[in-house]
C-alpha cells in the first residue's frame, strides 16, 4: 500500500517531491518489461476503460499499451459525438454507470474540470489523460521522468536545474503542470521564451518565484535559449485560438534546427517537446535535421511514457511489489528496442 | 449443454419463464468475478466481436467488460458509414465473412430485423444488442433481473409484480420488450403513463389482457405512479422523432423529483430507467435529489448489466458451469465496489 | 529464425516462391487453432498495433483476430483526422514514436509508399495493410493461398494455371499485387477482362510476358472466363474515380451469375472475389444465386485470410515453431466451423 493505492491522478498539485521520486523509482523497475526482456502478467484479468472524449493517438496508445504490458485488457471509447453525453447525460451518471465496467479509468475531455467531476462519482480510480487547457498529470510525469533520466547521464539531478520553456506558454497545459513540479525541486532557474501575448500566465510566475526560484522571461531564443540545461520547445495550439489566421501569426516565431542549436545551446543541453512537433514548413518547430543530435531527447520521451504510465497503473492498483513475481521469459524474437 | 448453448439471442420472444430463471441464476453466481473478488479465465482465447454499427458507448462497453470479465478477447467495430455494408455489401456476405473472425458476436444496427437477417449467415451465436425500434433483449433482461433482485429484499418476486412504465411508451424499445417478458409472470399489473401520441402500441396492451394481466393507461403520473412497486421512468429518444421540435414538445412532461416521489410514491417503490436519464432542465426525467434515495435502482441496474451479458456469453459458450474451475485470486486492490 | 524474422511486410515483390511456399506452410499448420480445435498462447503479452488512417473493417477485423487467435493483444487506432498526423507530424515522428507502443504493426494508411515510409523509421516490425492504390500484401497472399488450396482440391498446383481476372484492373491493387505473386509460378495464362480504359496497366502486362506467361487482353466476358482455373472478379472501387457518375458508367459492366456461369465457365472453375462484393442491383458482380455454387470460393478467401496473417504473425515473431507448445484445449462450445 502506498499513498498511490486506490486514489486518482487529477492534478499535479496532488504530488510532493518524495511521491514523484517514488513514481520515478517504479517507472525505473518497468524498463526489462517495456524493453520486452520479460513479459509480467501482474494484472491479468483486470480491465481499464480508456475513455477519450477528446481527441488522442498518442496518449490514448501509451496508456493502453501500459495496461497491456502489466497483462491487464483494455476497454475504449472514443469520441464525444456517440456518448450518452450527447444525450444530456451528467458526468455523474456516466461516472456512476462507466465505472461499474472497469477496474481503472483513464478519462480525457475537453472541457476544464471535467475529469475532477467525474472522479468524484466514479466507483473506481480515475487517472486525468487532459481535461482541455487545464491539466495533463501523465504529460508532465513523463517530461519530469525524462529530465531526471537525461541528467543523470551527466551526474546531475533536479536541483538547480536550468530550463528554458518556450512557446505557446499561454495555452500550453503542459509547461503549466511542468513548472509547476519543477518547482518542488530545489533553486531550479526558469526562462519563458514566447510572444508577448503568449507569455507563462502571472500566477505561475508568481508561484515560481515565491518558492525561491530564479524567474527569466524573454521574447528572444538565443538570449532564452543559451546556458541552459534543457530546451523545452512546445506546439502552437492551434486548437485552443479563436481562428486558425490568430494562431498562424505565431506558427514558426521560435524555429530550433542544428545549426541554431551549435550557436547558442551549450554542447549538452538536452531538447525536448511534448510532441507532436508540427514539422510543415510554416512552423517548423524543431528541424529534422536535429534527428540524428544525441541529445534530443523527443522519441526517448514518449518511450519513457510508457514507463511512467506502468508505474502510475501499478502504484495506484497496489501491485508494484508484484511485477516481477508475475513475469516470464518473452517468447518472440523482439530485435533491438530503444 | 443448456438450451442455449450454440444458439443466438434475437428478441424477448424466444424466451420462456423457466430459460428467464436459468438465465438469473447464472448471472447471479457471477457476482463476485464482477465485485472483482475473484477472477476467471474460463473463456481465455475466446473472442468477442462487438460490431456496433449504431453509437453506443454503455451497451457497448457493457458488454466488452462481460466478456473480458471471462478471460476472453474483445474486438470492435464502430459506425456504419466506415464499414463494407456501405460500399454494397449485403448483410449476408457480412456476416459469412465476420463470422469467420469472432467465437461470438455483438450486433447493433440501425435497421428493425437486420440483427436477425445478420444472424440467419452467421456461423457462430449473435446476440442483438438493439436493432432499431425493434428489440434490445439484454436491455430487457437486465431490468426484469433488476426487479426481482430489488423486489427479493422486500421477499416478493415478480408475480403479481405492480409496474409502472412512464414517457415515450411509442418509440421505447426496451418499455415493449420488458412488458413481453413480464407477460411470462402471474397476474402483472401494468400502469402506461404516456402522452396521448405516445402511448403503448396496441398490439402490445392486447397481449398483455390476453395473457391475463391488468393494464391502466392514464396520461397523469400522480395517478400513475400512486400504488406500484416498479416506477419505469424512460427517456424522450429524440433520435425516432421526425423533427428535434416535435421530440421537444414532449420532453418534460413527465418529471419525477424527490417531492414528488414521497407525495405520490409507496415509501418502497423502486424507481427504473434504462438510462441513459435526459438530466437537462428541459427533461429532468429524474431529479438528481434523488440520488440518494435507497430505492432509486438506476445504477444497480446497469452492474446488473454486466452481470446478465456475463450469464448470457457463459451459457451460450457452454461454460456455464466451468466458471469457477479457472477462478483466481484477483492481485490488484480494488477498493470497495457496488 | 526465417527470412521473415524481425522484418516488415511492405510489397509483394520482397517474396520468392519458396518464401511464398513458406508462407502457406505455416498457414496450413494454423487450421486447428483458427478452427478453434485448440487454443494456443504462444504470443502472451505481445502487442499489435492496427493502424488504420484509412477506414477498414474485414482487413482491420482479419489482422486483429489472427494476433488474439496467437495469444496477443490489440491496440486500434481508425481514422486520420484525430491523428497526430493531422496537426503536422511526419510520418517518421509517428513511427519512431508508436513503434514505441507495440511489438508489432499493422498500418493502413490512403497515401501510396506511406508505409514504407513509416517502417523505415520504425523500431518494431510493419505490416502494409494498403497504402492507397498500391499495395495490400496480405490480401495477395490470401488470394494465392486459397488459389493453392482450391487447385488441390482437383490434384493441381499453382504452375500451368489459367486465371481470368475482371473488372476495374487500372485500380485494383490486388489484381496488381497477385498478378505479379503468380508470375513467381510456370506457365501462368492471365485473361484480364475490363473496359478499355480500365485495364491492366501495361508495365504489369509486360512484365508478366517477359517472365513467360501468356497474356490475353479482352473486353469479352463469355470469352474471357471460358477455359480457365480461376475466375477472380473485383469491384469498381468507386472510391478511386473522380467522381461517382464516371464510375457508375462501368458498374454492373460484368455481372456473372449461376446462369452466366453454366453456360461459359468450365465446371470445376473457382470464382474468387477479394470482397466486398456490391450487391446492389446497379452492380451484382456476383449474383447471389451463386451462394449454393461450391466452387464459389469468396468466403473461404476471407477465412483463408485469418490463416495467412497467422502465419505472417508467427514468421515475423519467430514462434512458427513454437505455436504447439502453447497450445491447450478449448473450454467453450464451438458447434461446426468452416
């Protein structure tokens, strides 16, 4: 039993720093199963409904394939349209129906608030998979995970830690929920590139700064981008503007390629983005020919996902002392992975 | 091998009583593999195509969770317009060609008879999850198990059962399915609350008199839900009505609240709705103060759901009594659940 | 270890005839288990990865139930809009990063040399489920299979056989990719019957007489599918064309039914169609009245499907060899199959 067991995941508020090193701990034990070294079975028979009333590849695949790599089955519903929603059912109802079906629940929305909601009358764990500009628990866990992992490789770890956020930082909810774990480590220094309209929103700042950390903002990517430990680049979200011309003014304001990266980054600054990157022409965010630097960390991040979601689903089902009883040797021929 | 074992399930029609109480029974021993208390793998390698080709988020999930709650696998298609039946194919073809993918098939369509035309090809069992305005016999069997289970704790069983229907009796499949199969028990008294349009069919009423039964038709709740054991609340399904207006003038009509319920109600009454329930102001077929009454059985009747598929797949896979034989202690923490 | 362990699926000509041979050996081995005599696990707690950006149902259905019919489970992605790909992620972004979700892929996708493309950056192996007017390896290889497996009904093989292929051959994809499979085979006479400006694109018909078959070109049906083995009939893929007016001027071009088919056909001629078949009155490519036909071989083409993907599955894998040892009786009733 840990402070995991049986509760949801609806806010990165609900951490302290000793919880996410006890994530980070299980999600260092799933590498042998997510590397297909051994397959456990710990939730066979279990079953989690991923609920998606917003849009997802991505995020929708990494929880189910999490579920599935501890053995468990997953149920999915996809789209807001076909919902009993759409038919003037509350969250509640569809809280109180949906969770008789599942042992576990990932539920995205588009509307703020919604997945508190329906947590609150849901029978069974909820973890938040986004509820629009608001929260994205697993997205910050996972870029946490892969900070500390990419530092580690320079015996280094969060503390002092300097990062350079840049984008959208208006509508992203993911450098919201990032920042805002960052700043349960110690003296982290932040710098926010972005337009000025786009600019961290005050309270975040404000937040940062009365913690004790060291608060940067810049319109400028090489003054932002220049002795830092790791560029976190982000999408302009196109979705959250009023119109596609309003959010196209800012499509490509902030373009990182090698050579930009060769002038202004230090020689191991670590790059990361929550992906997708949009890579037409016109944004262009982070160039591809940054695909073969060793330190872009972008594809290390989504695999690292995976191992956060694991972790995630066996902390708060109460099993992550039983993976490796349940494993066994892999099967098939799985080539090389990661 | 009981009768039906290998054999689809079509329409209430096909039932009689003694099959409704094998049925009842078996769901009832499924009680604790849905609690989570145990877990089986009697159908591990067994698959399940659940071919929805009208939206459906409960029924479908509802029975995807049955059968997983088997040991089996679940494979889904969604909506008509992706499907090969719009590019000319007969429902025959389709189902000679699925048939060959599945162990067991799920149909929803929204075509009246085109589950049964389906299965005339099919070479493995089908059962209809609602084709039209015509059947949806799961439905139908979840809430006459939900009645007897909720009648149980008063000792009464379902003769001589005091029933209220209540809304859209015209367009509700799930109001005539459950009048057919309530028809099967002693001496049923039936109330049908409905506006004037809205009413019983006539073909149905007739039978029930037929077999012996009382039927009242009113268009006034007070009178209707005054005396009975059973309040069938149902919803407006505006999806049948020619015009989202027409459907309109009818929503609201009838509305049962907590007030209401103590004024007009027997302190036992238990209060039904084959969800999902219209909670916007304009419907409010059941008030949320409600909620905690003890008699409202709504969401019992949907864990009762997963409880009747489950009995439904085990008996016609022939299972039904190996159940237990895979039955393995459940790993995970589940909290308490129902 | 075979040539096909650890590699992708991506084009019909990647194959040998022995590899094809290969192939349906495995496939052969995989009747019991699809015929559900034996259940076998062999692949427990692998991951598929069905990538459909383009909608699908018997081919999504097909790979689905051949990786749950080895052990393994499914994850689904349909439709392009909710991608990733949508907000302007590369193809080789979606790879690096999905392929980080599965052990396997499956991908369909409307752009021609998409999957290529994708599998390039693939860490997992790729299976091409269509890449627009191109390629569909798997129905190819079904196609021959049951070609093999109908022939040895009458004591043949594949060398020496005469097929007529009919219909849209300018777009079909499965008329290219099998034509260019049975190249691989002595002595094959092809009779392509189509509208004029619907044949066999000239570089497959040179490349077919320079490999040494014999090619005859008619817009006869009555002569075309008089005097062969094989009459393979396809449909107007409506969706190719410019507009539904330009394709409805060749629907219903050549219709065959039973009487068509006593009077012209020889009477051990197999019909095959890679289905859907429009059965709509405008097009009736293959008359109902060809049900009862036993040399109607259509929907043993699909079953046959099951077999081959199978085989693809546990090549691909490496298990071909060790799918026996998991095996374990079935617990369920299957009644007949096949």
């Amino acid at each position: 039993m840990s402070a995991f067991t049986g509760n949801h995941i609806l806010s990165v508020s609900q951490f302290d720093r000793e919880q996410l090193e006890q994530i980070f701990a299980v999600a260092d034990q799933m590498v042998p199963y997510a590397k297909r070294e051994k397959v456990t079975r710990v939730l066979e028979g279990a079953i989690l409904n991923n609920l998606f009333f917003e849009a997802s590849t991505r995020t929708r695949l990494s929880f189910g394939s999490a579920f599935n790599l501890l053995g468990g089955e997953v149920r999915e519903t996809t789209g807001l349209k076909s919902s009993a929603l759409a038919k003037g059912e509350s969250l509640y109802d569809t809280a109180r129906v949906i969770s008789g079906y599942a042992d576990i629940i990932v539920m995205r929305h588009p509307m703020e608030g919604s997945v508190a909601e329906f947590a609150k009358a849901s029978r069974v764990p909820v973890l938040n998979g986004g509820d629009g500009s608001n929260e994205h628990p697993s997205q910050a866990l996972l870029d946490l995970f892969t900070m500390r992992k990419e530092l580690a490789r320079f015996d280094r770890d969060l503390d002092e830690v300097k990062v350079a956020m840049i984008g959208d930082l208006a509508h992203g909810r993911t450098v919201h929920s990032l920042s805002r774990l960052l700043a349960l480590y110690k003296k982290v220094s932040f710098t926010f590139v972005a337009p000025k309209e786009l600019g961290m929103p005050i309270e975040i700042v404000e937040y940062l700064i009365e913690k004790g950390h060291e608060v940067t903002e810049t319109q400028s990517l090489e003054q932002g981008i220049a002795d830092v430990d790791i560029v976190y680049q982000t999408r302009i979200q196109e979705e959250r503007f009023s119109s596609q011309e309003v959010a196209n003014q800012y499509r490509g304001a902030y373009r990182i390629n090698q050579y930009v990266y060769s002038q202004f980054c230090q020689p191991s600054t670590v790059i990361m983005h929550p992906l997708p990157r949009d890579s037409r022409a016109e944004a262009n965010e982070l160039d591809t020919d940054l695909n073969e630097n060793p330190n872009l960390a972008i594809f290390r991040q989504t695999d690292n996902g995976v191992l956060v979601r694991m972790a995630l689903f066996a902390l708060i089902l109460g099993v992550e002392e039983k993976v490796a009883e349940y494993a066994r040797p892999v099967n098939w021929y799985i080539g090389k992975r990661f």
